[in-house]
C-alpha cells in the first residue's frame, strides 16, 4: 500500500515538473520572439551595433528611436543624441 502512494507521488511530481519546464519553454519563446520583433520595428534605419554603441557610451539601459532621431533619458526629459542623415 505504501509503495503504491509513493508511485503516485512520484509520478505526480514528475508529471508537475514536465508541465512546468514545458509551460516555461513556450514563455521564453513568446518573450525571444517578442523582442526581435520590437528591435526589428523600431530599428529600420540604425542598426544594432550602432544602438549598442550608443548605450553603452551614454551609460543607459534605454533609447527611444524615432523615424528622424535617438533619444536618451536624463533629467526627466529626452535628450537626442543622433540624427538621422536625410539624403
């Protein structure tokens, strides 16, 4: 009778952490595909080595890019740091 409790325990538990590394697996793909999407969008006319470059020397985690300019955040306002050549 006890082995039989345990069987089912064992088999319980197996079948939580199954579903839990599957449940966690599709969010971590929903969240990859997400961001590529976002940088995708936003990042038409700058590219990624250039947004790196930008934040790292500003030292921020964040930039705000619009169709003709890149922004930072300091002191509660937008600051923009590259424009783009129209030409």
């Amino acid at each position: 009778m006890r082995n039989g409790k345990l069987k089912i325990r064992r088999v319980l538990y197996t079948a939580l952490f199954l579903c839990t590394a599957w449940v966690s697996s599709m969010a971590y793909d929903q969240i990859v595909l997400t961001r590529s999407e976002t940088v995708r969008d936003l990042s038409t006319w700058i590219s990624k080595r250039e947004i790196t470059r930008l934040i790292r020397y500003h030292g921020t985690d964040g930039l705000k890019i619009t169709q003709d300019e890149v922004y930072i955040f300091r002191g509660q306002k937008w600051i923009p740091v590259l424009k783009r050549n129209q030409g």
